[in-house]
C-alpha cells in the first residue's frame, strides 16, 4: 500500500507538501481498517489496492482545492475515518474532530490515532443533528467534510449548521451529482451557503473520477436547523 500511495501522491502533486512518513502512516492506518474489518463493518473495500486508492488517495485529493495549515476540521459521518484521519496524517497542523453515531467506531478510531501516534485528532460519539445544537460545535468549525452517501440536501442541513461564517463545508460526490446540486440550490441558500466551483479529480489508478463541491457559509444557519433526523428524511428542505 505504501508504494501505491507514494506513487498515487506524486500523481496528484503533493509529494512535496506532505510529511515524509504519511506513505507509511496511511498503509499502516489502511491495515489497520483491512483488519478491523473482519469483525466490523468499516468499509466494502476489501483488497489493500482499493483502499490505497479509494480511501487514502481519493482524501488526498481534497487537498488541491485549497488550504488545510492550522485549519479546524469537523468530519461528519466519518465511519472508518474518512477523509478526516487521512487528512490529518498529511496536514498534521490540521485540528480534526471525527463525529459518527456508532460508539464502537468511535473506539475504534481513539485506538487507531493513538497507534499512529497523532495529537490534535479526536473521535466523539454523537448524532449530528443533536450535536450541531450544542455550544462550540454549532458555528465552530473552519472546515467540515462529508464522505456520506446521503442526498446534498440532507448533508448540508447536517453540516452546514457546524461550520463558521467563512468557512466551508466540503461535499464529496460522483460526477453524476449535477441534478442533486441543482435541486438542493434552494436548501443551501436557506441554511446560509453559497456554492463555490466544482472541483472534478481521478483517482490515481482507480479509473474513477470523482467531484468535490465547496458550499462557503455566507450567513448564519436559522435557529430550528438542523430539524430532528426523521424530519430531515421526510421533508428535505
């Protein structure tokens, strides 16, 4: 996996901008997951080539559109971790918090920074839409990051909420995306964002590509938002 990774991070540029020893931190956090996995459900991605690729090298990616250094990171919904532990690993002044609503996960994910040695990284067990109302995570955020598979609408009425006027949420999505974009145009206006350019990359050697889109937060979310999750199901903004 090391090799794949190294090679894959000189494809998209950034072999000068990450630590030396991020290759082999990220096969090492790769293994980890390939073994996690056997006895819970982490990820569908079962060979070591897959997971160099589509896991590690498709979080890298994220950094060419933008700045990262000292930056606040919320990861929603990150599950085995991505792209939030990933990013961390090659921005290491990147402050991440890894928010899922499954508790052994969350154990899983303290182990495994601890293992790997990181500071500055932290796992917390919590719904989104509960968490978003609580003091210092609502508007507290520089940046937050979905990796989820749920609907734009339901992901910025989930994230947006987290991050400071300024800041951005960072949607990661197929290039098929175009008409979910469109039709959450109306949701990301009402929760105070604003869509910036799209950003469409390959994954290195994985024959994919996919798209990154950035929402700026303009404007404060209203109060009342995000609404409980059956709500956000039932009646997407």
């Amino acid at each position: 996996m090391k090799d794949i990774i190294s090679s894959g991070l000189a494809e998209l540029g950034l072999a000068g901008r990450v630590p030396e020893a991020a290759p082999e931190q990220l096969a090492e956090y790769g293994r980890l997951m390939l073994e996690k996995n056997q006895v819970m459900n982490l990820t569908a991605i079962r060979e070591e080539d897959g997971v160099a690729r589509l896991h590690m090298l498709d979080s890298a990616a994220l950094l060419n559109w933008g700045d990262f250094e000292g930056k606040t990171l919320l990861d929603v919904g990150t599950g085995a971790g991505l792209p939030g532990l990933p990013l961390k690993i090659l921005v290491p002044s990147l402050q991440v918090t890894l928010l899922d609503s499954l508790n052994k996960r969350v154990d899983w994910l303290n182990e495994v920074c601890a293992q790997l040695g990181l500071e500055g990284i932290q796992a917390v067990h919590a719904r989104a839409e509960e968490q978003a109302l609580v003091k210092g995570w609502r508007d507290g955020f520089d940046i937050v990051t979905a990796r989820a598979v749920a609907e734009l609408r339901l992901l910025c009425e989930l994230c947006l909420p987290f991050v400071k006027v300024g800041g951005v949420f960072l949607a990661m999505k197929s290039v098929d995306s175009q008409e979910e974009l469109d039709q959450a145009a109306h949701c990301i206006k009402m929760l105070g964002g604003r869509v910036e350019p799209v950003m469409d990359y390959p994954v290195p050697g994985a024959g994919v590509t996919h798209r990154l889109i950035p929402i700026r937060k303009v404007a404060p979310t209203l109060k009342g938002y995000p609404r409980r999750w059956a709500k956000i199901q039932k009646n997407p903004l």
